[in-house]
C-alpha cells in the first residue's frame, strides 16, 4: 500500500550480500544467525508451495466500479491468486464467490488498516467475511502513531491480541511495512519495537521488500533476520524521485533486488506466496499486470 511520506532511499544491496547493513537490528542478526534455529546463508531449506498472486490496488476505482472486469484481468495476467482490500465495500459475499467461481480465481488474503482491527465490530465482520472466501491471511498497515514509540507499543499490545484472535479462526496475521517503521525514533525504530515486542507466533510480517528498500534496508537481509515471521511477501519495484517520492514500476523495471529477495525466500524455506503489488500505473491494467507476471515466471521462477 502506498505510503505518502518520502524516505530516503537507499541504493539496494547488491545480491551477493557483500556488504554489512548498516542498522542496529541489522547488526544484530549477524549474532542471531549463529543461533541454531536461525536461517543461515546457503542453507536451502525445503518450500512446499510458491503461489502468485497479485495485489488489486493497481486497478485503482476499477475495484469498485468493475470488479467483474478487474478480476478477469487478473486471471488473463496469469495470476491464479489475488489479495484486495475491503472487498465488502461494495462487493457482498455471495457476488464474490461467484466471480471467484466464474474466474477460478482464490483469494490469498485481505488487507485492512489499523482502524479496522482496533474497532472490534469491524475486526469481527472482516473475520466472518474472510472465513467465508476461504481466506488465510489477514494483513494490517500501520499503527497508532507512527511518530512515537509509545504508539507503537500500543499498537505492538492489539497485534498480539489480534493475532491469538485469528489464529483460533484458522487465520494467520500479518503486519505490512512502508518505510516509515525504519525512521529513527531516538536510538530505535519502528521495526524494531514491533519486531521485539510483538510474538513471532502470533504476529508474521507481509515483507514488503520496496519499502524495506526505500526505508534504507536490503530486503534480503530482513527476510533472513525475521525467517520465522516470513513466507507471504509483497514483491513491489521501483525507485525514487528526485524529489523523495516514490515511482512505482512494474516488476524488473525498478531498482529493488527482486532476484535476491525471492533466493532469500527460498534460503530460509519461506515462500508460500509472492504478490505483485504496485500502488498505481501508467499502463493499462491489464498490461501493466502481465508484465509483472511475466517477470516473476520468468526472472523468478514463480
């Protein structure tokens, strides 16, 4: 999902890993990693399944005005999965089950924002809209106060108890990250607060490895540092304006190290689904979207 603040960007590491990132937490896996549960480098572990999906913001209003049409073009890109938003917005539950039915399309998760896990109506009804598509996962973007350490200490307390609440549905919980979990808030971030504060059994995190690169980290690095909260993954490229901005682009046209993402994935045995996400385009949808598929089967072997 788009985040509307800029950060400074980092060229990304390159894929052979030559260089030590720079950040505390980053330091600090290099401790982690001798542990004997932790991933190790050139330890390939066993995937069971990779899946690709797609995430539907790229269609943009086309969601609520022609949903129909938005998920025929995502089962003409080749994707056979799909990840949306709050699809009950203006789609009811038995409509998308037919044009789930109609497309063979599955849904492969749903992302909602902090609002809607800290009011427990709406946890509630997202819950039951969820288990009736068959949906596993359950993604949220930000906190309560993105500027404060408190705020997310707070937000750290809802995510575990979020997390035990799905877990007993069948549904894995999953924070997404932007960039702005790795501004400093005085000697820590945000990644690190949720990342200590939180249970990696009840709290996995949706890797979003453009933001990781744009908030100043290599994404391989962070999918082998947090190899116990991995396996579902935005795969999202692009670069930076001159201006701070992001410029979001098709997969393969960015700067972001798609190739060394999907190897770290694999390293740790983590890779049950990699979804393209791209906040907004300039192409047509369908266009935009197969160039993205093309690329994932083509470069990345999903």
């Amino acid at each position: 999902m788009e985040c509307i603040r800029a950060a400074k960007w980092r060229r990304p590491v390159s894929s052979d890993l030559a260089k030590e990132p720079a950040s505390p937490l980053a330091k600090r896996a290099l401790r982690v990693a001798s542990l004997p549960n932790a991933a190790q480098p050139g330890r390939i572990r066993p995937v069971t399944q990779t899946t690709a999906a797609i995430q539907l913001i790229v269609f943009g209003e086309r969601n609520r005005t022609d949903f129909e049409g938005v998920l025929r073009d995502v089962a003409a890109a080749g994707f056979p999965a799909f990840e949306a938003g709050n699809l009950f917005a203006s789609h009811g539950e038995n409509e998308t089950r037919r044009l789930l039915e109609a497309t063979g399309l599955t849904v492969c998760g749903a992302h909602f924002g902090y609002g809607d896990y800290s009011d427990p109506d709406k946890l509630k009804a997202n819950i039951a809209y969820a288990k009736a598509l068959g949906i596993r996962h359950m993604m949220c973007s930000g906190v309560a106060d993105t500027k404060s350490v408190e705020g997310y200490r707070t937000s750290c307390r809802l995510f575990n108890q979020v997390g035990a609440q799905l877990q007993q549905e069948g549904i894995t919980f999953h924070y997404h990250n932007h960039a702005w979990e790795f501004e400093d808030l005085g000697g820590v971030n945000g990644m690190e607060i949720i990342a200590q504060e939180t249970d990696p059994a009840l709290v996995k995190f949706n890797i979003d490895v453009y933001w990781v690169t744009f908030g100043g980290e290599s994404p391989v690095y962070f999918i082998r540092r947090h190899a116990e909260r991995a396996g579902y993954y935005h795969f999202k490229d692009g670069s930076r304006s001159q201006e701070g901005r992001p410029i979001f682009q098709e997969l393969g046209r960015g700067m972001v190290d798609l190739k060394g993402a999907i190897a770290a994935a694999r390293e740790i045995g983590k890779a049950e689904w990699i979804v393209a996400e791209q906040d907004s385009t300039q192409l047509p949808h369908l266009e935009s979207a197969s160039i993205s598929r093309r690329y994932m089967k083509e470069a990345l072997g999903v």
